[in-house]
C-alpha cells in the first residue's frame, strides 16, 4: 500500500487535504483558513515543481482575539 492509500486513524489519506490553520499560543485554540490565495500557491508549486501534490499543512501562531482581550493586548 502506498503511503498515498494507507488510511490514517480517522480513515482518511494523511495526504488527501489541505489544512490552513490559526493557532493560539496561549489557548491552543486553532481555526480553519480557507484560502483562495493558498489554493493558488498551490497550483503554482505544482506547475513549478513537477509534483502532484497529495496535500499541505500552513499552520499560523498568534494570539487569538480572546487572549489578546485577557492579556491587554
């Protein structure tokens, strides 16, 4: 089985989707991104790699509105 077909514990390819991701570093609460502009990055190390890409992780860090609001930020 190849590592695109081996299923992970959630059933799913561990390369089968694209996860952008905000991440609080106080409260480590993350929050989904959905990105025309990465969907494009995409395409474009794609077309200049050669590669199929199977998947991609960005994950940003921060602090989330709440925290910013606790903290006095």
């Amino acid at each position: 089985m190849s590592a695109e077909e081996r299923p992970t514990p959630m059933g799913e390819s561990p390369y089968s989707s694209h996860v952008n991701l905000a991440c609080c570093v106080s409260c480590h609460r993350a929050l989904d991104l959905p990105s025309q502009h990465l969907r494009a990055l995409d395409r474009e190390i794609a077309a200049v790699s050669g590669y199929r890409l199977l998947g991609a992780r960005v994950v940003y860090y921060g602090l989330c509105p709440e925290c910013q609001k606790r903290n006095g930020r």
